[in-house]
C-alpha cells in the first residue's frame, strides 16, 4: 500500500495560503490551459512545433472549414490514429442494433430508469409559453420552441461515458429537439463502445460519428460532406474540445466552455472521513480533476489525509487521482463555517458538496455553485449518473454566471406582439418621445401614421 500523499494543506490565516487558492482558480480557469504531458508531446508530433492549444484549435477547426472532410479525416488519423473513411466516419445503424442486443440486459434496465429520471426532472422545469393580456387591447406573448439540430460531444480518451450521452440527449430530447447528432472519439471507450452504441438506439439516436476533439466540434459546428451543420454543441471533453466550442461560438451556440471537473466539500465534525475522501477521489479519478476540502475541524484534515491514502491504493484509476489530488487539491482549515461559505463561493466550484448536519442554512450563504449536494449521504456521483439533474455544469469559476445544462438549453425564444387601435394609441405618446429623443423620425412616424 503507496503511504504518502503530498496533498497540500492550508491555513486560512495564512495569507500565503489564501494566494495558493487563487493560485489553483487560476489554473482550473478557462484560461488555464491544463494540458497533459502525452497532449504536449502528440502537438508537436503533428504540428511539428510546440503550439499553444488555442493555436492548435485554431489550425484544426480553420482547417475543417476551408478543406471540410478531407481535413476532418486527416486529422482523425493524426491525432487519434483512426483511419476512417466516409463510409466509416458513422456508426450504422446495425452497428448501434448489434451493440444494443449484445450488451447486458442490466445496463439497459438501468439507462432506462435513469432517462426516466432525467425526463421527469428536465419536464417539470421545461419552460412554457407565456401570454399576457393587455388592458387597452392585444396581447404579449413569449414563445418556446426547441433548436432543430444540437451536436453532442462524449468523452472516450481513457474512459467510455454513456453517462454523458443520457445527460445531454435526454435533456434536449426532453425539449423536443428533433435531431441529434452524437460524435466520440474513434477508441473502444468512444464510438466504438459497445455501450455508447446501445445507448445511442436505445434513445433512438441515429447519428453516431467516429470522430472527437477539435475537428469534432469544428465538423459539427461548420458542417462537412456527411454531416450536417447543428445549431448548437454541447457536452463535456478536453481543453482542446473546450477551446473549439468557444472558436465556433457565433456560428453556432454551445453549452460552456469547460474546464477539469472539480469539487469543493464542507466538511463540520459530523461528516466522516471515509465519505470526505471518497467524495475528492471521485473527482479526482477524472484527472485532471480537482478537489477541495473546507473545515473548521483540524482532526478531520488528518482522517481525511489518511483516508486518502488507503482508498487511493483500492482504486483501478488510483495513480491517476493521487497525482491530480498532488496536483490541483486542497486542504483548507478555516476558521469557522461562514468562512467556509465565504471561500467556496469565491471559488464558484462545479460542484458544492455540503457535508454538514444542517446544510441548509450554509447553502444560503453560498449562491455560486454548478450543483449542491446537502448532506452525508448525498455524493456528487448521484447527480453525474442518476438523479435527475444533467451533470453538464459550468466550471473553473463561471458559476459567477453560467448555468448547467438543463432542457430550457436547447430552447429558443420569441416574443410576440399584437395590439389593437386603442392599444396602440395608449403607448403612442411615450414612442413618440423616445424616438424624438433618439432622432429616429420613421420610428414616430410608423406610429403617427397609423392614428
């Protein structure tokens, strides 16, 4: 069993430490680019020069949209060492029908109780048209319609994630998005899972590409002989998917601009070590992934240390998370529970897991935070797989103002106006006034004219 864990601990009172925590927000930011070794190493065997990732994305995805196709190919045998041709860029339909009949009948009992979690959820907080009766005539109205065509990204570097096709398919679906277009990368935990497959048909998907990272988001964003444009990409993936969503950004919408996933525990003297250590190994096991642990209990930083430890030498992905724990977690001893609150809303984690006896009460100190999580017995991984709420959230701080994924996402909206004679001519007066006041004669004039 490994017995050191160089995680780092920090005092609040120490204002070193408070510049390390800045230090480490900076890093999980948008801005960070947290770029592994292998990543580093396969940019410069491409590209021939050590780039940084915006220019990479920027030569993939201007790629993708001047030579279409033949780049999006090119470059999946580059990066991902895939060579495919249009015939076997996408999944057939057999191909997701086989995966779906071979797979374990368990897997699909389970997606489909899950849906129905997610649709239940996504449903109720679906937004509805909206008329307002006017007093003098007419009426307002807000009206909802769903975006024809959403491009889903999935993750499949060194993991399969139909967890991600559920929480992003099932929300737009739950919007009524007619057409769904999922792309994976072209390895046994991407497209070519058997699960991602049968999910796929399971959910009545029929486009499944082959294809990931940048040249993924850029083949969806700008349309490629054999794939259609989408109107908006959203999902999880890597700095570079990350950075080509927001270089395609204005020719389509996309969800965020995502960063490591991340999580900020609170911790008080009724929470056990074992579930505290669990909670930052889930996400740390990402890695990168980051973690943080909040208290005002200084025995607790040390059962929870040794914690770590122990549970870190069970896990199949344990060297992954200790170096990501080294990497990008924190121990952080406070100085009481509003200080805690006080930190973990500067941080605006993804996710806010709030391990205390009354969690309440903390959570309304805490506005900005992806998704809460109250309570001992509620972890993180209940909203990432079952729960209901999709675990597409906003993170590295963008919880000041971003939102996660819900099905309102893949809404658009219209207002709609419509008045009578007498409910135009009780608002006349005030367009005329703005309107002289803005020079704009035409815009008092379309209103004289008609009274």
């Amino acid at each position: 069993m490994t017995t050191s864990l160089h995680l780092r601990r920090l005092d609040s009172r120490n204002a070193d430490s408070l510049a390390a925590l800045d230090e480490l927000r900076a890093r999980l930011s948008p801005r960070g680019d947290v770029v592994s070794e292998a990543g580093r190493r396969k940019t410069i065997e491409v590209f021939g020069e050590p780039l940084a990732p915006r220019q990479v994305v920027r030569r993939i995805c201007d790629d993708v949209r001047t030579r279409g196709l033949s780049a999006l190919l090119d470059y999946t045998g580059k990066l991902d060492g895939a060579r495919l041709t249009p015939a076997t860029m996408r999944v057939s339909a057999e191909e997701m029908a086989s995966a779906h009949r071979a797979v374990e009948p368990e897997f699909l009992e389970t997606v489909r109780r899950v849906r129905r979690n997610i649709l239940d959820f996504q449903t109720a907080i679906l937004h509805r048209d909206v008329r307002l009766e006017r007093p003098h005539g007419g009426y307002l109205r807000q009206r909802y319609l769903p975006l024809d065509r959403v491009g889903l990204c999935v993750p499949g570097g060194a993991a399969s994630y139909p967890s991600t096709v559920l929480m992003t398919a099932v929300p737009a679906q739950a919007a009524g998005v007619p057409q769904l277009a999922v792309v994976a990368p072209p390895t046994k935990f991407g497209a070519d899972s058997p699960y991602i497959r049968a999910l796929c048909h399971e959910l009545g998907i029929g486009e499944l590409y082959r294809i990931g990272g940048a040249q993924g988001v850029a083949a969806l964003a700008y349309g490629v002989e054999g794939i259609a444009k989408v109107d908006k990409i959203v999902g999880p993936g890597n700095l570079f998917v990350a950075l080509a969503k927001q270089h395609v950004f204005g020719d389509v919408d996309i969800d965020s601009i995502a960063g490591p996933s991340e999580v900020v525990v609170v911790a008080d003297g009724t929470a056990r070590p074992e579930f505290l250590a669990a909670d930052m190994l889930a996400q740390a096991e990402h890695s990168p992934g980051s973690s943080v642990l909040l208290t005002w209990e200084p025995k607790l930083i040390d059962e929870t240390h040794a914690e770590l430890i122990r549970q870190t030498a069970a896990l199949s992905r344990g060297d992954l998370a200790r170096a990501a724990l080294e990497e990008y977690g924190l121990m952080i001893l406070v100085r009481d529970a509003d200080e805690a609150c006080r930190l973990a809303d500067l941080i605006a984690p993804e996710h806010l897991h709030l391990d205390v006896a009354e969690p309440e009460p903390l959570l309304d100190k805490i506005p900005h935070a992806g998704a809460a999580f109250l309570g001992h017995y509620t972890p993180v991984a209940l909203g990432d797989y079952a729960a209901g709420p999709s675990h597409v959230l906003p993170t590295g701080g963008t919880a000041r103002f971003a939102s996660g994924l819900t099905a309102n996402s893949f809404l658009r909206t219209t207002s709609v106006l419509a008045t009578t004679r007498e409910g135009l001519a009780s608002l006349a007066d005030d367009v005329r006034r703005l309107a002289d006041v803005e020079g704009l004669t035409a815009h008092r004039a379309s209103v004289d004219v008609r009274l």
